[in-house]
C-alpha cells in the first residue's frame, strides 16, 4: 500500500517513544486523579516519593504528550501528500478520520477515564484543516506567535486571599476528597458518575465556552510545528542529518530543562510559570532530536524495531493502558488509587510499556495493523481492506509492478 510504503521508521519510533512519556504522566492522574495529582497535600506522600512528584513534572509532564502532538501534525502532512499522490481529496479523508478519533475519544471518556486526549485531537484535526494548504513559513510564523502568546498566560495573576480563590479551594478539596473514596472502593457506576458530573472548578457556561474557544489557540504551536516540519522534509534522511539532531538536542534539552525547573526554584513567581509554559515545548523538542540522534546511532538495535511497534499502534496501545491501569487502581479492580505512591507508580509504567515493547513487536509479526488502527482506516476509505479504492484498484491491476 502506499501509505504504508512511505512509512518513516524513525517517525514510528519517536511516536512510540512518546508513549513512554505520555504513560509516565498519566500515571500520576490513574493513581491521584485528574485534578488530585497537582493537589498531593491531600496524599500522604514520603519525603522520596515527593522528590520523584518533582522529577516528573520538569522531566516528563507536559513535555512527551506535545511529542504526540508534533507527531500528529508532521503524520497530517504526510497523509495529505500520501491521499493526493493516489488522485483523492485529502479534506474528506482526513475529515473522515478526525470524526472517528472524536468519536473513539468520547467513548474513551465518558466510559473509562477523565484523561482521554483523543476527542481534543479529533476536534484539533478540523481546526488543523485551515493550515493544511499553507506555506511552511506561515506554519512556523504562526506556531511561533501561539507559542509564545501561551507563554504569556503564565503572567496572570491570582490573589490567593480573593473570596473566589478561597472558595475554589474549598470545593476542590472537597472533590479530591470524594474523589479518593470513590475512585478507591467504588464500583464501576459510581466512578463514572462522579467522573461525568462532578465538577471541582464551578465555572459558569460562559466561562467554559470561552476556554474552549481559545483552547485551540493555546494548543496549536506544536501541531503547526509538526506540519511545518513535514513539509520541510524533516527525518527523511537521517544518515545525513546525525549532526544536526545532535546540535539541536544540545540546544533544546538543557533550555527546555532550566525553564521547566523555574516553577520549582522560584515557586509563586508568574515569570517562572510562563518559563514552565515554553520550556515544556522546548524540552519535547530536546527530546525529538535525542530521540532521532539516539535513532542513528544504534538503528541496528533490536529495541528500536520495538519502539517502532508501539509506535506503529500508538492508539491501541494508549487505550491499553487506560484499561490495564483504571482495573489496577479503580475500586471495581485493585483498588490502589492513591495507595502505592509516585516511585512504585513509575515503576509500573515502566513495566507496563515494556510489556508493549515486546507485545507490540510480537503483534506484527502476525498481523499488518492494530485493530483500533485498522477501525480507523476502514472509517477513513469506507473501505474494508482499509485501502482506497483506487489503491486496491492498481493492486489488483495485471499491469502494475509495484
């Protein structure tokens, strides 16, 4: 198939890479919830297990998620380009595409866990659409301009003696309180209901309808990133591109790293806070052109093929680990919410996406896609084989070679 043949490898590979991280933070909202693990007061945390909480947020939190987000811009490109070499329209395809991953997400959410990321990239793909046809400078322009007017929302003020702050974190202790009871001895109803109607922040209609306005705004940089890199040919030769991995992972690891480390040496400070906004994206960046470097030079590896097939089931293997963790630590399984502690939590996710590691390789050695994968593209081409038409077509033709 098309499609498949112009696979980059290392691209697979840097998004299974990704999960790894994405595994790690998220294992912090199954463990302490979505709004518990930034309220660890609440949690009676070793002074080791409160370090490691540190240790996360600067070195994985909010850094390996934009990762996937880069990925998914740079694959929107990629597909564009793969759906009009085959003589279709990419705007319905990928519209196609972005509906069912809303659709996957909504029932991810609504029926497993509140830390569903899916419905926010489905709806992300639409607004993606606008900069689909665009220059790559406009890409770069534009991601350059959100990034940094995100930034700047970490300059907003909070008066922690204003009523209305006093009052948020009251009714937020009260939801983590709750939330700890329920999410620890519940059955599986009554964590649903209390994940789909409690609401720990109170905000008014208007109030909601506007962040979700501006929430693509905030999210786009590293999605037009992405794209801009695709159209300038990023990771399509890597064999001469090894010194320039290196330069840049130079540049954006220990950048990222400091910036991030503000919120915690200066804590209450705006200015740290915005630092902590950037040096999460530059910190994804360091870790891309690690990866990419760190691809070169041991691409003879047999743990780099297992990178790539988890990274070539990235979204089977993402709702695999809602469910093998949500049965570990919700109240209808194990019951370990908030019992464990972050080290043994890390641990966990460790042995977790080392499990996929080799399931993963094992996988596709007997079949070619991850059935959530293979859902999708069969949405996409409305098309059993999961092909276009057109593609099964030429295959099927006696006068096509390849």
């Amino acid at each position: 198939m098309v499609e498949r043949q112009h696979r980059m490898r290392i691209v697979d590979g840097m998004r299974g890479f990704s999960l790894l991280g994405i595994l790690m933070a998220n294992m912090l909202i199954f463990q302490y919830g979505i709004w518990g693990k930034d309220e660890m007061q609440f949690y009676s945390l070793s002074q080791p297990d409160s370090i490691a909480k540190i240790l996360v947020n600067i070195l994985v939190e909010g850094s390996f998620m934009p990762i996937f987000t880069f990925l998914f811009g740079f694959g929107l490109i990629k597909m564009k380009e793969n759906l009009e070499r085959k003589g279709l329209k990419p705007k319905r395809y990928l519209s196609r595409r972005f509906l069912l991953l809303f659709a996957i997400g909504a029932v991810h959410a609504n029926f497993l866990w509140e830390g569903d990321i899916l419905t926010f990239y489905g709806c992300m793909g639409f607004f993606l659409l606008l900069f689909m046809n665009r220059k790559a400078k406009t890409l770069l322009i534009w991601g350059l301009i959100l990034l940094s007017l995100s930034g700047m929302l970490g300059f907003a003020p909070e008066d922690p003696n204003h009523p209305s702050t006093k009052d948020s974190s009251t009714r937020m202790e009260t939801y983590v309180k709750e939330t700890i009871h329920i999410y620890g001895t519940g059955t599986y109803e009554e964590i649903k209901h209390h994940r789909n109607t409690s609401d720990p922040l109170g905000m008014d209609g208007l109030f909601i309808l506007i962040a979700l306005l501006f929430a693509p705004l905030i999210a786009a940089p590293l999605f037009l990133f992405g794209m801009y890199a695709a159209k300038k040919q990023w990771f399509q030769n890597p064999d001469d591109e090894r010194l320039v991995y290196l330069k840049r992972m130079l540049l954006f690891l220990p950048a990222g790293l400091l910036l991030k480390s503000l919120k915690h040496l200066f804590p209450g400070q705006g200015w740290s806070a915005a630092g902590e906004m950037i040096g999460a994206s530059l910190l994804s960046f360091g870790y891309i052109f690690a990866f990419a470097a760190l691809y070169m030079a041991a691409k003879s590896s047999p743990w780099l093929l297992r990178f790539e097939a988890v990274g070539k089931l990235s979204l089977t293997n993402y709702l695999l680990q809602t469910i093998i963790c949500t049965t570990l630590f919700y109240g209808y399984g194990l019951g370990w919410f908030g019992k464990i502690g972050v080290i043994a939590g890390c641990a966990l996710a460790l042995a977790i996406y080392a499990a996929q590691l080799f399931a993963s390789r094992w996988y596709l050695t007997r079949f070619d896609s991850g059935p959530v994968e293979r859902l999708l593209r069969m949405w996409t081409y409305f098309s059993l084989s999961g092909e276009s038409k057109r593609s099964a077509a030429s295959k099927s033709s006696p006068t096509s070679a390849s």
